[in-house]
C-alpha cells in the first residue's frame, strides 16, 4: 500500500499520502549551466514535480549551486561512487540526494553523507540496483532475483535506522518489469518508507513507455509507490514528464490538462484522421484545463459512445460536425473542423459554459440525422457494442435484476466505480 511515511523535497511532499510525484532526469552535463536550465524548464512546464540532475564531476557542483537557485522545480542530485560529491551537493543547496549505499564506498561513508544531510535537512534516496547488488547477495540473486533486491533494499533501510535517519526514500531498480512489480509489491509490504519507481533502461519512447505503464501502471493500481519516472532513450526529457502524467491520468490518480479520445477508425474513415488527430492533440498540449475531447472517424454512428466528451469532432466526406456534451453545436466544412473546433473550446473555456447558437445547433442535428439515416443498416463497432448492451439489458430483465431508471442523463460522464477502483482515496488535481 501506499506508504505510511512521509519527506519533504524542497516543498513537494512525497509518500504518506501525497499525490504521486512527477520526476525526470536532465540529460545535458550538469556543468553546462545554460543547456541544463532549458531542459529543467521543459520538465518542469509539461509537469514535473521534481528534477534529477547527474553530479559526477566538481564542475557539476558548481553549477548546481546556481542551478538550485534558478530552477522552477526542486532539483535532487543524481551521486554515484564518489560520496564526497554528495557532501558538497548538499553544501550546494540540492533539494535532495539520491546514493547507493551499494557504491558508495561502505557504511562509514553513507553515515557521513547522512550526517550532512541531517544537518541540512535535506532528505536522501537511497536507491538499489539489480545491477549492482551486494556480493553477498549474488547466490540468492541467482535462486530468486527479487529477495535479493529486496534484501538489498532492507539492508539498506536497517543502515538508516542504525543512524537514526528516517528523511529517505527508496527504489529498487531492475530492467526486468516483472522482476520491479514483485520486488516493490513485496519491500511496500515490509517498509514503510516512500517508494520511488521506475524501469531501468526501458527503452525508446515507444518500448519505454509501454514497458514504464506495465510495470509502473500494474504498482500504482495496487497503491504502491510514491513518486515515478519514466526512464527514455530521448535526449527530451519532457517526453519522459508526459509518459508519467498518461499514466497518471489513465489511473484517474491525478489530473492535468485535457484527456483526448479518438475512435481507432475502421473502412468506414472519410476523412484524414491520423492528421486531424495529431494535430488536436499537439493543441491540447497549450490548455491546463481538464477537458475532454472526442474526435470520431465517421458520423455514422452519431455522436454515440463520445458523449460524455465535452467537446467533441466527427467527420464525413466534406463536412464535419463539432459537439459537446452530447449535443450538436454546428457543422462545417472539412478543412475548417480544427479550427473550429479549438474557437468553440476557447469560447466556452471564456464564459464558463458551452454557447449554443439554437440555429447552427438545429442544422447540425438535422445534417447528423440525415446520415444516420442513411447508414441505418451499418454494423458498425459501436452499433455492435450497443447492441451487445441491449443484449444484457434483455437478459438482466428476465433475471430480475433493476435496470437504470428511465429519462436518465444520456450524457454523463462514465463514472468510476469507488468501491472498486484500486486508486480509490489516491486523486488529486494538479490545480
Ligand atoms: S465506425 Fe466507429 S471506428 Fe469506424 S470510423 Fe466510424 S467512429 Fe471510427
């Protein structure tokens, strides 16, 4: 489960409840002042929480210094082997320090990081490899990979309490998805402390992120882990910031900005979707608010399974129709569909409420009706999925079961199920 404790990098609360935390990790050297600050100005505007910056050299140092100061976002610095590094970027003003006690250089070294770090308060992850676990560790690395991860971890975190230090997190890191979603399961049952999650090496962005929502979508679904990050071979770090809030969002744990649902179009597609789609969605991007937008490949089907979207597109062969809330606003040509589309999010967005022009609204039904009309006999998809939904309603009814009250709202939003869902008690809006 979530985690019982709570820290504190440099104002973002992590664990104990907190809305699970946004990182990533600058990939420019840290020395280079200028090239740093553009890319953790890039994380931090697609939404991350938290920056990580790699520390291997004084130069680095130097420049965190400065960094610390300028940054939008609290800045933790990325240590390995060399835990001198780690005493001056705390001298340095880092939010936080991540080590591996693993490689460091023994527990007399970690303890004088965490005495510096407890005069600073300044907390500290305190990070587990599957790459570099313990010699003593490597047989049971070989019977079971993930009791040594966690065995590593829990030495790690037994270290900690000898000193008396409790300002930390944890991650254990594997390239194996499995491997991290059982060794994580496993050490949330056993610390209490935050978790810090991510896939090691996961790839390109389009391997590294399903692997990063498998593994990292299967532990937040069951409550575990605290602050994540997606780990992509891309020099855009941003990309990494987007994967995670997609996550986020799919998981209904915290909201940013607009949700889009776009049909995965079939032989029935009249106009160039790919396009359209792709160009919504690079739109979006500008708009904070949490709206949700449909686009639909045909007008057959009417607005049907999109009409909970507050706003809303479907196409035809030279004319299209914009929507919202399950109504339709107007039709018009192909070519002007986007733009209209974003004049009527603006114009809403503005007054706080959907405007309808009872004219152009009218002529728009009539236009939908028309072809609906007309593609009457289609088994499309969606007709298919309703008529599957009439099926079990049938079938419920001859059962006994109750059935929704008629003259219900047709345009609701799909809620989620409380009770059921395994995020329940864990939302949160970035607002
Ligand atoms: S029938 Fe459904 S899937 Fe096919 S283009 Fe129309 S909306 Fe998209």
């Amino acid at each position: 489960m979530a985690s019982k404790r709570q820290i504190d990098v440099g104002g973002v609360k992590i664990g104990g409840g907190a809305p699970v935390a946004v990182q990533s990790m600058t990939k420019t050297e840290t020395a280079d002042y200028e090239a740093t600050m553009r890319q953790i100005h890039a994380i931090a505007e697609a939404g991350g929480d938290l920056v990580r910056c790699a520390v291997p050299r004084d130069d680095d140092v130097r420049a965190l210094e400065r960094i610390v100061v300028e940054s939008p976002i609290p800045v933790i610095a990325d240590i390995h082997f060399n835990h001198t590094l780690a005493l001056k970027a705390i001298d340095a003003g880092a939010h936080c320090v991540r080590i591996n006690p693993g490689n460091i250089g023994g527990h007399e070294k970690t303890g004088e990081v965490v005495e510096k770090a407890r005069a600073a308060s300044v907390p500290l992850r305190i990070g587990v490899n599957s790459g570099s676990l313990p010699k003593h560790l490597h047989e049971l690395e070989r019977e079971s990979p993930v009791e040594a991860l966690v065995a590593a971890a829990i030495e790690h975190v037994e270290l900690m309490d000898k000193l008396d230090f409790q300002d930390f997190k944890v991650s254990i890191k594997s390239t194996n998805v499995p491997n991290t979603i059982a060794s994580n399961r496993l050490l949330s049952q056993k610390i209490d402390n935050p978790l810090h999650l991510g896939i090691t090496e996961a790839g390109t962005k389009w391997s590294g992120s399903l692997k990063s929502a498998v593994g990292l979508g299967t532990l937040l679904a069951d409550g575990v882990g605290d602050t994540i990050r997606i780990s992509l071979s891309t020099f855009h770090a941003e990309e990494e910031v987007k994967v995670a809030w997609e996550i986020l969002k799919a998981l209904k744990l915290r909201e940013r900005g607009p949700v889009l649902i776009a049909c995965p179009t079939c032989g029935r597609l009249q106009f160039d979707m790919d396009t359209v789609v792709a160009d919504i969605e690079e739109r979006l991007r500008a708009y904070d608010d949490p709206i949700e937008v449909a686009v639909l490949g045909c007008a057959v089907n009417g607005i049907g399974e999109a009409s909970h979207a507050d706003f809303g597109i479907t196409g035809a062969k030279n004319e299209g129709l914009i929507f919202a809330h399950g109504k339709p606003l107007r039709k018009v040509p192909q070519d002007r569909l986007v733009d209209e589309l974003f004049a009527e999010i603006d114009k809403s967005l503005s007054v706080g409420r959907v405007v309808v022009d009872e004219n152009k609204a009218a002529e728009g039904a009539a236009w939908l009706e028309l072809i609906e009309e007309e593609n009457a006999g289609e088994l499309t998809p969606e007709r298919l999925a309703a008529m599957e939904a009439a099926a079990a309603a049938n079938q419920a009814l001859t059962e006994g079961q109750a059935l929704p009250m008629a003259g219900a709202p047709k345009a609701k939003r799909i809620e989620l199920d409380e009770a059921a869902s395994p995020t329940e008690g864990r939302r949160f809006s970035r607002a």
